[in-house]
C-alpha cells in the first residue's frame, strides 16, 4: 500500500463500494451543508466527491480548510444518494475518517474550480495555479500525447532520434538571434539555434540515413496568436537520398495519423493531400497558407476589362495593373449596406475599393450599370454565375494587393458562416520563387530558404532570370496554419555558392557564416532533403484554441516575459566583469 493513496481520485466506482481506501490531492470544492460538508478532491486523473458530516471532529478541521489545500483521506466508499452521470466516479464518494493536511493554501488570486475574468498577466504569474484548471491540464496532456505519437510514427519509418547542439553560431536564416556571451572567449558569441538546419544536414554528410528529433528552436520575434515570442518546438526531419515526394509520404502518414488520431469528432482530408503551387495559391486565394475550408476562390480576370464600361477598371487595366474577382453563391438580395461595407474596409486597406455585380430578384446590381447587355453576360458565363449570386471584384498589383485579396476572401467566408468549423483541410504548397525582390531596394534577396536546390540547379542560376528560379520548397497547411516548411536541400559547393552569390553574398561570406555546411559538403555529401513541423502549432489546431500560450506549460507573456520566474531580469555586476560586458541602455 502506498503511503499517501491507495487510488486516484479519478478511479473509484461502484465495485469498489465498501472498500477502506486513501486518497490525496487538492481541495476542488467544498459545500457546507450545515450537518454535512462535502468536498471535491482532485488529483491529475479525476475528481471524487467526500463527505463528512457535523458529528465528525474532522468537520471543524475541513470547514476552515481553504480550496486548493492539498490533503489526504481515508474513509469507505459509499453509493451517492444523488448520482453524478457527469462524472466518472458520480456513482460513490468516500465516507471521510481520516484526514491528513499536507500543504495549506493562501486565498487565491483566481478561481481555479471555475473560469474567471483573471487578466491573464494574473494568470501567467501564477501558472502553476493555472495549469491546475481542467482545460488547460487537459490540454498539456494531450501535448504529450501528440509528441509521443510523433516519435513512435517516425521510429516506425526508421527514423532515429539525434539532438543537435544548442550552443552554436549565428546565421543569416531570417530572424533575430537570442545571443550568448562566452566567458572563455571574451567578446565572442554563442547564438541559440533558430532551427537545427546545418546540424541534421551534417547528420546526413555523416551517414545517418533518417534523422528526427523533437527540436527546441529559438527566435527573438514579435508574438503573434499562433506565435510564441522566444522559444517554440518542431518535429524536426531529414533523410538521404530523397526526393521531394519521399518527403511529402513521410508526413502525409505521420501527420495523417495524428490528425486522424486526435481530431476529436472533426472530419479530416486523407492522404495524398492536394499541391498548389505558390504563384497558384497566391492568385486563387490571395495567400500562400490559404483556409480550404472556405470555399470562396479568386479568379483572375483583367481580360474581362479595358472596353468594359466601368471606366476605372478600363484604365487599370489598360495600365497594366490585375483584377480579380470572386463569385459568391446567394447572396445578390443582400442590402446595399453588404456590399458598401466591403468597399469601406478594402478603403480602410489603402486597395481602392470593392466593385460587384449582383443578379438579384430585383434585376442586375452594381456596375452593372454601366455596361451592356452584351459584357454583363460574358462576365456572368465566365465566373458561372446563376441568378441570385454575386461577383466582388478588386484591382491592383503586387504582394500588398494579393494578400489583401485573400484577407477579403477569409473576411466573407467569415462573415457569411461559409467556413466548416468542424474539418481539417489540408494541402501541400510547393514550387515556391528561390528569390524575391525587396519592394524598397530593388536587391534580389532570398524569400523561403537558401538551402534548397534550385529546380533546374546551375543551369537555372546561371540562365534565368532569377526571380523566375523555382526552390525545391514546401509547406504544408492546415486551416490557413503553415503547420511545416521544409525542402529538398542544395548539397553542391558550387551552386551553394552561386546562389549566394545572386543574393549578394561572395565566397568569404558563406566560408564564414556557412564553413562547417559548405567543407562538409566538398568531401562527398547525399541528396538531402527534409521538413519540420510546429509542434505548439499543431496542439493549438488540434485543440482549437485560439491563443498559442494555451497549449504550451510555461509560456512567456507578449513581451516575451516568464513572470512567475521573473526572466528576463538584470546581471549582477560580477556576471557582467566575468562575461567582459558593459551595459550602455
């Protein structure tokens, strides 16, 4: 017998009526009925419902026994006259004949048996108190249970788990460093990893066939909602001598299964998932991490115009700049005041505005107006339009107006319920641009990552244009969440160097920055290639849960704080002397 229990609070049933048992956790709840005080006793498995009654010298001892104390208990299991069917144990409760205080608690700074208003820099300082509520306990367990399955799905394709330094050098891979001064080389720096990129393609140089680990990544970035400011974790990968589809069937089954597996009652694509390309994706649906459970798509049809009759696309269109528009089914009959809102808020977005044509009960609407019959009826045969529907349309030119695209296609599927809430909609997004153009500079720079292989390799770095290069990259998304990137890696010194020669970068710069990747690769180097995807990601769209701190333990705040441990905090003039810094804030 165990010195604090026999069972947990979550165990006891109706067979077990009768039985002397001990049981020990925190004070749930507590109901004084005058004659009787009950209490709810709650551990990591369940609750099970106590009860002592006024002639007991334990009920003074109980009663001023505050929620949240932790305690033990020993009594008889007895049927409840009021059974709970919402319970587990809601069939007993334990008839209380012995009591042991183990730890009292001070008056709490928020409910922990209910959900409250606490302000949730309340609710991080205390996030102890916090894990003990019942969804977010719930939702750190099934964290776990979705690591786990991860590893037991990549054990079970022959992948070996490794772990990659993280004390290593700073990279130019897109966003800031966390760095850490070195004592033994004064005025040098380590950087915490923002991924494990070089070492798990190291492993491959080394001749370790398949690679996975479950990696902390570290980014000094700004938090968003689905991102966690500092630190986050990835189910990193890597094997040689694959190709992009070996790649795209390692996931597919790994995160086929868990989705599968953890997708409480919700629908789910099965594999294969569908690829759209990133030029076809951002046309389409205005993103490249695009929400398929909106059925709404963006077509582009500035042939449509120039001799149309609506004069200001005429002229946009004559200047060279794109108009797209979406047929939306049923929804010509709407007010006016429909469609003037999404004018004003494309206004708001600095795009123009939102032009439509509505096949209403009450005749054609909108620009309409000024065309003809002729025009209205090509326009209503190449969108496939029936009566009753509608057309938005909008103009414009470049990254900015595809993105506000796809913020209008996901602000009307939103408005109008059209997005499925209970599915999982997923798709690969492939042939992503190696390089980009900075929109302020005019400089060629790299816009996914410069250690993939350019499709077509030398021979399209040295005869393309290169914002016409395609990358050997992927993503892979579910519900509008880029959940993995990843790519078929460059694993030959003289394109690795002339692809960072396009972005401006000489030889020096990659020996410097790159030396350990790029000698590795100049004694004999596999085809390579892999992905990882965002673990705090996952849970949260497994989960539905709308804020990322609320599926990882111990999270920082939005300005990237651990309050309860008081990190960051100030060094003590002994550190800064031993580390050869000076502050100058």
């Amino acid at each position: 017998m165990q010195t604090y229990r026999t069972h947990t609070c979550g165990e006891l049933r109706a067979s077990d009526v009768n039985k002397e048992v001990k049981l020990a956790g925190w004070i749930h709840r507590k109901r004084n009925l005058g004659n009787l005080c009950f209490v709810d006793l709650r551990d990591h498995y369940g609750i099970t419902q106590c009860v002592v009654d006024s002639d007991s010298d334990l009920f003074a001892k109980i009663e001023n026994l505050r929620p949240e104390s932790v305690i033990g208990i020993s009594g008889k299991v007895v049927m409840r006259e009021s059974i709970n069917k919402n319970m587990p144990t809601g069939d007993i409760e334990i008839k209380i004949t012995g009591l042991e205080v183990h730890s009292e608690a001070e008056v709490l700074p928020f409910q922990v048996a209910m959900e409250d208003d606490a302000p949730e820099e309340i609710r991080l300082k205390y996030r102890f108190l916090d894990l003990r509520k019942e969804r977010i306990h719930k939702n750190i367990m099934l964290r776990s249970a979705v690591i786990q399955r991860s590893r037991e799905l990549m054990r079970e394709q022959g992948f070996t788990e490794f772990q990659t330094p993280i004390l290593t050098a700073s990279s130019p891979e897109g966003a800031r460093d966390f760095l850490v001064p070195s004592r033994l080389n004064p005025g040098k720096f380590y950087a915490l990893p923002q991924a494990p990129q070089q070492f798990k393609q190291l492993l491959m140089v080394s001749g370790f066939d398949k690679y996975f680990q479950i990696a902390p990544c570290f980014r000094d970035e700004d938090p968003r909602a689905d991102r966690s400011p500092g630190e986050f974790y990835q189910m990193d990968m890597e094997m040689s001598f694959a190709t992009q589809e070996d790649v795209f069937k390692v996931i597919e089954h790994t995160l086929g299964t868990i989705f599968n597996e953890f997708a409480n009652g919700k629908t789910v694509d099965q594999a294969p998932f569908v690829h759209i390309p990133f030029r076809e994706a951002m046309l389409r649906y205005g993103s490249d991490k695009p929400d398929l459970r909106n059925p709404l798509v963006l077509q582009e049809v500035t042939s449509l115009f120039g001799d149309s009759g609506f004069g200001v696309y005429d002229t946009m269109a004559k200047e060279g700049k794109m108009i797209k528009g979406m047929l939306v089914k049923n929804i010509a009959d709407k007010p006016r005041s429909f469609f003037d809102k999404l004018d004003s808020y494309a206004k708001e977005e600095n795009m123009g505005g939102v032009a439509y044509i509505a096949w209403s009960s009450a005749g054609v609407k909108g620009i309409s107006r000024m065309m003809n019959e002729a025009k209205i009826a090509e326009i209503k045969q190449a969108f496939g339009a029936d009566d009753g529907d509608a057309i938005l349309f909008v103009a414009g030119k470049g990254v900015k107006f595809d993105k506000f695209t796809g913020r209008l296609r996901n602000k009307v599927g939103e408005e109008l319920g059209l997005i499925d809430k209970n599915s999982f909609k997923m798709c690969w997004i492939v042939d992503f641009p190696f390089y980009e153009e900075n929109e302020e500079t005019g400089a060629v720079e790299f816009s996914h990552n410069p250690f993939s292989m350019p499709q077509g390799g030398m021979d399209a770095l040295l005869n393309k244009n290169p914002l016409d290069i395609l990358a050997y990259q992927y993503d892979f998304v579910c519900n509008g969440v880029e959940l993995l990137s990843g790519g078929v890696r460059n694993h030959a010194p003289e394109i690795m160097y002339k692809v960072f020669e396009i972005a401006g970068y000489d030889h020096s710069v990659v020996d410097a920055k790159f030396g350990g990747m790029i000698n590795a690769f100049k004694f004999g180097a596999p085809p390579h290639a892999g992905s990882a995807y965002g673990m705090d990601r996952l849970v949260m769209l497994l989960l539905d849960e709308e804020i990322i701190r609320d599926v990882i333990a111990f999270p920082l705040n939005g300005k990237a704080q651990d309050l309860m441990m008081q990190a960051p905090n100030e060094a003590t003039e002994k550190q800064l002397k031993e580390l050869h810094i000076k502050l100058d804030v």
